[in-house]
C-alpha cells in the first residue's frame, strides 16, 4: 500500500510537509522483495528540511533505494539549476546512508504522475 502525503493538506507529527510530497517505503513485488521509496521534491523549493527528515525515516525504515521526483522543473528561471538540485538532493541522502548506486532521479517539467 502507498500513501500519498500531500504538501499543502498534512503533517506528520508537528511538522508541516512545505514544499513535496513524499511516498513513504513500500514493498516491491519482486523475488528478494526489496524496499524502495519514492521523494518528490518541489524543484523550485529544493529540499526543504521536511525531505531530510523523511530521508532520516526512509533509511531508518530499511529502504534500500530512493527515486527522486524532481517536479516544476519547467518553472525554473534558469535550466543549469536542475543538476545543483540534484547535487543537493543527492548530499543530503548521502548524508543519511544512501550510496549514489541507491539514487535515482526522474525530471517533470510539472507534476510527476503517481
């Protein structure tokens, strides 16, 4: 089961999710039933401390890769951005446990289909 955690309508404790979405860990149908998790990640936000937290939370949960949904891309003023923002995105999960082999990454010029 996914859940869909929307930026403007929730909150996980007292923290108010500005910014993303977030899909939390889900199980993947396969034979060595990996953990994967998906991060979506406002472009013109970056990640904002709300995505740190879940990545603390997704590794802590045993997620052995994360996909990033990079959305709005297409409302950045300058298109050299979107590596910075990967760049950061990708620190910061390598801060929390995750290697470059564990990231992927997927642009949307608006939102990302679910």
């Amino acid at each position: 089961m996914i859940t869909h955690l929307s930026a403007q309508a929730s909150t996980i404790g007292s923290a108010l999710l500005a910014g993303c979405v977030l899909v939390m860990p889900m199980a993947l149908a396969s034979a060595k039933s990996s953990k994967s998790s998906v991060v979506v990640v406002d472009a013109t936000q970056g990640p904002v401390p709300s995505v740190q937290a879940e990545a603390v939370r997704l590794k802590q949960a045993g997620a052995e890769s994360v996909h990033v949904k990079l959305e709005n891309i297409s409302e950045l003023h300058d298109p050299q951005l979107i590596p910075l923002i990967e760049g950061e995105v990708q620190d910061m999960l390598a801060k929390n446990g995750f290697s470059p082999k564990q990231i992927s990454f997927e642009r949307c010029p608006k939102s990302c289909p679910r």
